[in-house]
C-alpha cells in the first residue's frame, strides 16, 4: 500500500503534468525547446515501453475489478490503484517528452498528429479513470470501457510511433505490401528496381511525417533537391555523390546511413544505386533500354521477373551458387540471367589477364551459360571450339576479337543460338556463309567487318530470317564520338614507355594537350604512334572526325618512381588502419574514395621508409585527393627528412600548398616536394599534414581530412 504522503505527491503531480500537458498541446506550437532541453525529449523512445506495460497491466485489473472474488480483495484493490497511477504519471512524463521531441527539425505530417492525439487521450482517459474509480457513480460498465478506451488508445498510439520511427504501415506491410515483381521488358529503372531499396530500407526516416536531415525521399523532386547537407547525388558522377560516401561509412560512424540498428543496404542493393547514379539518374529510363550486357540491367534483373517469352523455355538444373561464387572474380562477371531462372550470363574483363582457361573454368556451369560477352578480348580460333561446348548458348558478343573465318565452323553445333555479334573482326562474306547456316540465328552484327555494301545487301537477301546489325548510317545528323582508349594502364612508372592511345572507328584524330588545357580540333597536338613518356605527365585526350561531334575529355595521369622503399612503418596513423604498404604499391586510388586504396586521416600522417642501399633522391611527390563536398583537402604542407638512419635525419625539403577556394574542383594530383642536396640516404621521413581547421565558407563541423594513396620518389 502507498504511503499517504507519497499517495498525496503523486495525486498532486499527476494533475499538475496533465495541465502542462494541456498546455503544450494548446500552445506547442510557438514553443521553442532549448538545447539543453533537448536531451529530455529524446529519452521519450527510451521509458515510453514502460507506461504502456504499467498501463495494460492496471487497465486488465481494472476490467476484472467488480467481479465478486476482487470486489473486496484489499491486495487486489490497492494493487491496481498503484498500477493505475504509476501508469499515467509515466504516461503523462513520457507524452511531455515526446512533444519536446516533436519540436525538433525532422517532425512533421499527419502521422505525428495522430501520434500525438492519441498518446495524449491515453494520459487524459488513464488519469480520469484513477481520479473518478472510487466516486459513487462509478460502475462495472464505466470501468470495463474506460479500460477499453485506454488499451485502444494505447495500441494506436503505439502504432502511429512505429510509423514515425520504422515508416508508415509498418505493421501491416509484411501482409499488405504486393511482391508481385514487375516483368523486365515493363520496368523502369529508378520506380521498380531503385525506389523500392529506399521504400526498405530509407523511407522511415525519410518521407513526409519524419525529414530526417531535410532529405525526404518520397518523389522525384524532393530527391534532386537534396537535404541539409546538399544534394544526395551527382548524376553520372557516383564517386563524388553523398548518399554512397554515407552508405559506405563504417557501420560506428555516426554519419553512416542506415543508421546502426536500422536494416542495411545489401551488397547488390549498394551496386544498384552506384549503377543508377553513374548512368545519370534517369527517372523515366526503361530496364529495357539498357545494353544486354549493361551492368545495371544485369543486376536489375536480379530483382524483376524476367520477360514473357515462348522461346526460352529451359530444361536444365540450376549450377551450384558455390560454383558461380568461385568463378567471379575480377576479370569475369557470372550472373543469373533473371531471378529464379537457372540460365546465366558471362561478361569477360580485363584484356590483359585474358587467357584460353578464362574459359575452360566454366565447364561446370557449360549447360546453365545462355549469353556470353568477350568483346574487346583478344579470342582466337581454337577458343570457338571451347565455346561451342555451351550447348545452351543463346547470346554472343566476339566484337573486336582476334578471330578469322577458320574457326567460325564450330559455331554451327550452337543449337540454340539466336544472337551473334561480330563487330571489328577480319571476316569476308565467304567466311560469313558459315555462320548464316545456323538455323536458329535472327540477329548478327556485322558492322566494321571490312563487308562491302553490295556484299551486305546479297547476305540480307538471302538471309531474311536474320535481322544484320551494320551500324552506323549517315543520315546527315552527326552523332558524338566515343572516348579514346589509353592502353597503357599502368600509371606509376620507372622506365620510359611509348605511350599507346587507341580508338575502335578508323580514320579519327586523336588529339591531345600536356599542359591542363582542354584539346581541340586545330591548335592541339595530334597523336602519332612513337611518342615517348620519361617524366610525370598529365595527357588530356579527346577525338574528332569529319562529320562526327568529338568525344569528351579523357585525362590520364602517369608519374615516375625510380624507386621503391624496402620497408615502411607509420609513426603517427591513419584512420582505419590503413596498411601502410598502399603509398608504394604502385596501385593509385580512384575518385571512389571508398575503394580501399587510400589513407586517410584528420592528424598528421608520417612515414618512416628505409633503403637497403642509399639513394639519391632529389624530389618526392605525394598524390592527393581533393573532394571538399566530403570535407577531405589538399594538405596545407608536406615535410621530407632524410639520412643514414631514422636517428640521424635532417630536413631536406618542405612546401607549403595554397589555401583551397570554395569552388576549386574534385581531383587527384600530385603535390612534389623538391629537395636540397643531401647526397646519399638510407632512410626518408615524409610528414603530411591536414589544414589545421575548415575554411570559414564550409559550414561543416568535422575536421580537415587529407587523403594520400602513393608517394613517388625520383
């Protein structure tokens, strides 16, 4: 039994939270909470379970109080009055609790207002029924509804929270929602493959009732418009787009999005939006419409049922998932063709790592491959035997292949093959013959083989079942030129090469400047084989032709490192824990600084590098990101020590580097620091260091990052 002062306590500040209740909901909508306040409003998600236990508790107590073995139960009595008035003095503060929580950016919508009304009637009915239970007038029926009246309020307001905190019909959606997948030849990209990863997986702290940052991600508009802290993406630009920077945080950084506890983004779900972003963020763009071989679409068709089709009626099993997982890596792509579908798709990578076995490891899933792509790989004839073993093979790409007419025979035992690309290959209309005689073929491309117009059009008569893909037609309107090629990818060097930039359509210029300027068609330096690379240089490449729009702007940086340092340690770290090993790997970071290549930090980074034998260094060069969207700077200066051993070191160079602009551009580049004459070294010292504090135009509260991925040492 409560003691009668303390009863008398509670009586009194019972009523006087349900008058400040009141007051809130009267006048909160001019009310301001301070910041200190705030703290208190946020530990309504926090006790809020335990007035609707309390409450359920006394109000089951007080359903059952005027049945005959309670009526004069003094334990009972007193038990259930105590429940009745913790319940609604807990039911009254965490109500105060979650309207100072309301007044906070992020609150808004119909939801919230239901919330709120029905969260406060379950204070208002719960506190009536304890003030009114032992007045004369009180009755089973009273009680029994009271009771009732609370626990349904109680269920709706804990309802309307979940929709606040988890997204609206949270309760429902696992029975309400449609899986029915939409078929591929139907789907647009953004509302049936990307909209329903931020319907899963964003939209609870994202929509209407509950802007989380200002973002709302409910329609297109409010998408492109972005949230406090800029725009969510930069169309065909992903490395640089805030929603992937967010969503590849470590899981324990606060601004990792889903939040920690909220579910996570798949693996496929992160290529998916990477794909939609860097292919510009289309918002009305068909599935259908991408390439077959389109990255995007491939994944895409994980997700939506495959399109109605008479033809691809499959009698084979599916391959072993173990199997596929063994066989992707990073020259080969191995992908269900659609979800559920036992078929499969092989994209072949990477024409430096190409070998023959490339396609003799995939005998274990030979029945279940259905399309192939090799374009671009240098295939020769005796790999069309081995293709030929894929007795399902419906699809294949050998554009710009090394192969001649004398294999082509072994295509005739495809059975099933309807699609057969042949674009850039050295074939005549003789060799063409053999591959017109495989009865399934409806489509074959054909264009820049070398055929002659008149050749064309006798395989076309001849060949009306087969639709011939010839290519580009001038029909007066200019088309734009595809970039050019850079084939020597390599990009740290220490001996001189020839550099070789190559283009797939004959008789283009390829023009090109050394000095950051942009290339044109008249004044810039036309590329001839023969030319030389022996210092760092910066190439920037476009192509024109005569009746063409020229491509875009292709840049290609490559810098020279005469030499490597035996060992290397860290003597202030980085973020992460980055292996120290990536400033001499040779291997440079991409503007994806997610791509695990760089270190990165907010202190100084320092590296102690030793020599089994001494060098003569004169300049050592630092390459740095710069993305000031994501706070990460040039650094503000660059330290080199040098001498026998890490006891005995001296300052031999040091740069300062010009503060940054609010409007300087996104990019990597490479910061040398020249040095005094030192003679020989055993053992170099690089200190780099971040901006002390961000520039008073960025409005961001982090600290400066600097981003390093390689030092050069010449």
């Amino acid at each position: 039994m409560i003691k009668s002062s303390y009863k008398s306590f509670a009586d009194t500040l019972l009523f006087v939270l349900n008058v400040f209740l009141l007051f809130l909901l009267v006048f909160g909508s001019d009310l301001v909470v301070p910041q200190w306040l705030q703290p208190v409003g946020r530990m309504h998600p926090l006790i809020l379970h335990f007035p609707i236990v309390i409450l359920m508790m006394g109000m089951v107590f007080e359903f059952f109080r005027f049945r005959p073995a309670f009526k004069d139960e003094v334990l009972y009595q007193n038990f259930a009055t105590a429940l009745l008035l913790m319940g609604s003095l807990l039911a009254a503060i965490t109500a105060i609790m979650g309207l100072f929580l309301s007044r906070e950016a992020g609150y808004t919508g119909h939801i919230l207002q239901w919330h709120k009304w029905t969260g406060a009637s379950v204070v208002f009915v719960s506190s009536i029924i304890y003030w009114c239970r032992n007045a004369g007038w009180y009755r089973p029926a009273i009680a029994r509804s009271g009771a009732v009246i609370t626990m349904l309020c109680l269920i709706f307001a804990g309802h309307y929270g979940a929709d606040i905190t988890h997204g609206e019909n949270f309760l429902l959606a696992p029975v309400m929602q449609n899986n029915t997948k939409v078929p591929i030849d139907q789907a647009l990209v953004y509302k049936d493959v990307i909209q329903p990863i931020f319907d899963s997986k964003c939209i609870s702290c994202h929509n209407d009732d509950k802007v989380k940052g200002g973002l709302m991600l409910t329609d297109e508009a409010s998408i492109l418009k972005g949230g406090k802290t800029g725009k969510l993406f930069v169309p065909g630009n992903p490395q640089v787009s805030l929603i992937l920077q967010r969503i590849h945080l470590p899981e324990d950084d606060k601004d990792h999005m889903p939040p920690t506890g909220k579910p996570q983004l798949s693996a496929t779900e992160m290529a998916l939006v990477y794909l939609w972003i860097k292919e510009n963020a289309d918002f009305k763009k068909k599935v259908i419409t991408l390439s077959e071989t389109d990255s995007l679409r491939i994944l895409a068709s994980t997700v939506l049922q495959p399109a109605a089709s008479t033809d691809d009626k499959y009698d084979f099993a599916a391959a072993d998932d173990k199997t596929i997982k063994k066989l992707n890596n990073n020259y080969r792509g191995v992908y269900a063709l659609a979800k559920g579908s036992p078929a499969l798709a092989v994209n072949i990578y990477n024409k430096t790592t190409y070998a023959p076995s490339v396609l003799t490891e995939l005998s274990d899933i030979k029945k279940q491959v259905v399309a192939l792509n090799l374009s671009k790989m240098p295939v020769k004839d005796a790999e069309l035997k081995t293709i030929s073993e894929f007795e399902n093979l419906r699809e294949l790409n050998l554009d710009f292949t090394d192969i001649t007419g004398s294999g082509l025979k072994y295509l005739a035992q495809l059975k099933h093959l309807r699609s057969l690309s042949l674009a850039g290959t050295n074939l005549n209309a003789q060799d063409f013959k053999q591959i017109t005689a495989i009865k399934s073929l409806t489509k074959l491309a054909i264009w820049d083989t070398g055929l002659k117009d008149d050749e064309i059009q006798q395989l076309k008569k001849t060949n009306k079942n087969i639709t011939f893909i010839e290519g580009y037609k001038n029909d007066g309107k200019p088309i734009k030129l595809n970039v050019p090629q850079f084939k020597n990818t390599q990009a740290v060097f220490s001996k001189p090469f020839v550099l070789n930039i190559t283009h797939p359509i004959k008789g283009v210029d390829i023009r090109y400047t050394t000095d950051g300027a942009d290339p044109d068609s008249v004044k810039s330096l036309l590329y001839k084989p023969g030319i030389t690379i022996n210092d760092n240089t910066t190439i920037k490449a476009r192509v024109y032709k005569k009746g063409w729009y020229g491509s875009d702007i292709v840049t290609f940086a490559y810098n020279k490192s005469l030499y490597t340092p035996d060992s290397s340690s860290y003597i202030t770290g980085s973020n992460g824990n980055a292996d120290v090993k990536l400033l001499t790997d040779r291997d440079l970071g991409t503007l994806n600084f997610f791509d695990g290549k760089w270190v990165a930090s907010q202190k100084d980074i320092g590296v102690v590098m030793q020599f089994k034998k001494p060098v003569n260094i004169t300049s050592v060069g630092v390459n740095c990101m710069r993305n000031m969207g994501s706070q990460i700077f040039f650094p503000s200066e660059i330290e080199v020590w040098g001498g026998a051993d890490k006891d005995k070191l001296k300052l031999l160079g040091h740069i300062k580097i010009d503060k940054p602009l609010k409007n300087d551009p996104v990019v990597i580049q490479a910061e040398e620091c020249k040095l005094s004459a030192g003679g020989l070294v055993s053992c170099l010292k690089v200190v780099v260091k971040p901006l002390p504090k961000l520039p008073v135009w960025d409005k961001a509260k982090d600290k400066p990052y600097i981003f390093i991925d390689e030092l050069f040492f010449n």
